[in-house]
C-alpha cells in the first residue's frame, strides 16, 4: 500500500525519468524527488513535525507532543489574517488596481513600502504587495523581506505585547524593540542586495525606509508614550480591517449570494494556513530538542551574554513565535527582557510561522534570502543592545532613554 502511495505521488510530481518505479532504487528515487521540490529547510521541519506527532499517537512521553499541539494553536490566528486578507482583501485590491495606480503615481516611492511597512506578510503584506506593486523586483523586497521585518513588529508584535504585558515591563520591552527598529534598515539593505533588486529602484525603496525607521526611533525614544499610542491605533485598525475579512470570507463560504471572492481563493488560504502550522509544529518541537539536549551550551551563552538561562530559552523559543516568551517574560532578568525584545522585532518567527508561510507563497531564493535578513537584523539588534544596554539602565525610572 505504501508502495503504491509512492508511486502515485511520483506520477504526479515527475522530476527525474531515470529513476524506474521497479529499480532497486525505487525509495532513494522518491526520497530525491522529494528534496528537489521541497525547500530543505522546510523538509527539516517536517521531519521534526513526525517526530512530535509519533510522541504523541504513541505516547512516548518524550515531552514533544505538546510543543507539537502547540503549533496548532497557532491557526485561529493565522486563519483570520491570512484568509480574511489574503481572499477577501486582495480581491477588493485587485478591483480597484487601477485608482491605487493613480495614486502610487505620485509617491516618491512603490506603494508596496508602505504594506510592507504596515503589514506582516501572512497578515496581507505579501498578496497585497503582490498586486499593487509597480516592479516585479520589488515584491520579494517589500512584501517579503520589509513585511517580515518592520511589517510584523507594528500589525502584531506591538498591539500584543502593549496589551500582555504589565506598564512597567512593555516600558523595559519598548527600549528593546528601539533597538530591533534602528537594526531593520541594515537587513533591508542586505535584502537588496541578494534579491539583486536594480539600483534605481532600490535606493528609493531605502530612503524612506531609513527615514521611518528614524523618525520611529526618535519618538519612541523622546517620546514613548504618545508614539505607542499612535502605533496601537494603527494595530487596531488593521486588527478590525482583518477580522472584517475575514467575517465576509466566511459569509461567502456559507452564503455564495452573498460572496465578494472565489471560494477557490478562500480553500488556498485555508492550505496555506494548514501548511504552515505543520511547519510550525515542527520549528517548535524543534527548540524543544534544543532546550532539552543542550542545556550546558545554553547556560554557557547566558553567563557570556550575562543573562539568565530563562533569556537564552526564550531566545530560542522567539525564532519560531515571539507568543512562545510571553509567559516567561516575568521570569527573564531586565537586560534578558530587553536582549529579546531587540531580537524578536526581526528574528521571530524566522522558523516560525512567516517563514511557513513564505516558503509557500514565494521562491526558494526568496525564503532564503529572508532567513538570511531577518538573522542579521535580529543579530545586530542583539550586538546594539549588549552595547547600549549600561546606558539604557542608567535610569530605569524614566520612560525616555
């Protein structure tokens, strides 16, 4: 039965005629198959996400099963941002393509920046720059790797942890996501650079950006309390605009008459979420193999960082969900709070969901040059804040640096 499965999804995905279905070789065949059309890193993924999912149906209580059902509970999220924008907001983009390029006409830049400014990619940042974008080269730049930067930390990142956690620790969080923000535009430009995106259109892509990311800086630096508010009205609006969506994907599911997108479309959306939830399940029985096999490492990078062990796992923890930390934020000393701030406004979800996500929405070379961006900017922020950090804790009673 098994052999007959193999056979099957060979015939539909054919790749290598000289492999015989009757060689010898018949299972290295389909194995080679397999790595030719998968992302590897995707493929490892995977592999970890059987090696939770055997934990759990045979109970071998080797402690993977719940990292392996907490990917799961990942989907309610997803599933209103991805199918509510990814169906019903593209559609209504795509019908009024035409005003959006009068208007873009007057920008001193792409109108796909500024979703991916605003945007995560998995929150619409990606379809949306899919289609509003004026040049192919900059829909792997801005609805791929500026989505997954600035995109994710302002439509989610923001609004969650302003509202999870207590004042006094969003204030210690907030001197850490300065920081992840000042790092955004060096990965940006590394981004570019490996997209290959033309010079004249990319330098008009990162002025701006480094003027944002400025101007961002400077007022959560001077003036922290009224630029969060501004950036917390901008996440609820758009968490309105995703829940809005996503009520009329599902009233056209249920009520064809009343359908404002392809029902096709909304089944896609519906995969694509499924898919990346696997993956997730895989990147988070991922780290738990990592906390449980390398706790002597992990104690060692925290006495060289001078944090607690508590920082460095949720250093782990945040590459695949910046959620995963929040219930051990409490836990974390003051510098291994900010240390992860820094780091989660570019390297969450870097295993994670986006990267799930992009994996299946975008090219091979498109998600490798989004794990390589996201890591040098949640490594800069990392290298700021040990840097910073003696200047930052000077004063801790103040909510300007």
């Amino acid at each position: 039965m098994t052999k007959s499965l193999i056979k099957m999804v060979i015939h539909n995905n054919p790749i290598d005629s000289s492999c015989e279905l009757n060689s010898q070789k018949f299972y290295y065949c389909f194995i080679r198959r397999m790595i030719k059309t998968m992302n590897p890193i995707v493929l490892i993924m995977l592999i970890f996400a059987l090696i939770g999912f055997i934990d759990k149906i045979f109970n071998l209580h080797l402690g993977l099963s719940y990292a392996f059902d907490d990917g799961f509970s990942t989907m309610l999220t997803m599933m209103y941002a991805i199918v509510g924008i990814g169906s019903v907001g593209v559609t209504l983009i795509e019908a009024h393509l035409d005003a959006i390029s009068t208007v873009s006409a007057f920008l001193p830049f792409d109108p796909s920046l500024l979703i991916g400014i605003l945007l995560a990619p998995d929150l619409g940042g990606y379809p949306i720059c899919e289609k509003i974008s004026a040049h192919t080269a900059l829909i792997s730049l801005n609805g791929v790797i500026l989505s997954s930067l600035l995109g994710q930390f302002l439509s989610f990142q923001l609004p969650i942890f302003s509202s999870a956690l207590k004042p006094d620790e969003f204030q210690i969080a907030m001197k850490g996501f300065i920081i992840g923000i000042i790092a955004i535009p060096i990965g940006f430009l590394a981004g570019g650079l490996l997209l290959q995106t033309p010079y004249s259109i990319f330098i008009g892509e990162l002025i701006p950006l480094i003027l944002i990311c400025g101007l961002a800086a400077l007022g959560l630096f001077r003036f922290t309390n009224q630029t969060l508010r501004i950036f917390g009205f901008l996440a609820k609006i758009i968490q309105l605009m995703m829940y809005l969506l996503f009520f009329l994907a599902m009233l056209g599911v249920f009520f064809p008459a009343f359908a404002c997108t392809d029902r096709a479309l909304v089944e896609d959306c519906v995969l694509t979420v499924l898919k990346s939830s696997i993956i997730i399940c895989g990147s988070l029985v991922l780290s738990k193999i990592i906390m449980k096999v390398c706790r002597i490492p992990i104690r060692s990078i925290a006495n060289l960082l001078g944090v607690n062990e508590t920082s460095v796992i949720c250093l782990l923890l945040s590459c695949a969900t910046s959620l995963a930390f929040l219930p051990l934020f409490s836990k974390m000393d003051t510098k291994g709070k900010m240390l992860n701030a820094a780091f989660a406004v570019s390297g969450s979800y870097v295993i994670g969901g986006q990267f799930g996500y992009i994996s299946n929405m975008s090219d091979s070379h498109s998600t490798t040059v989004f794990l390589i961006s996201k890591l040098i900017c949640s490594l800069l922020g990392i290298l700021l804040m040990l840097k910073f950090y003696p200047r930052m804790n000077r004063d801790k009673t103040k909510n300007s640096i």
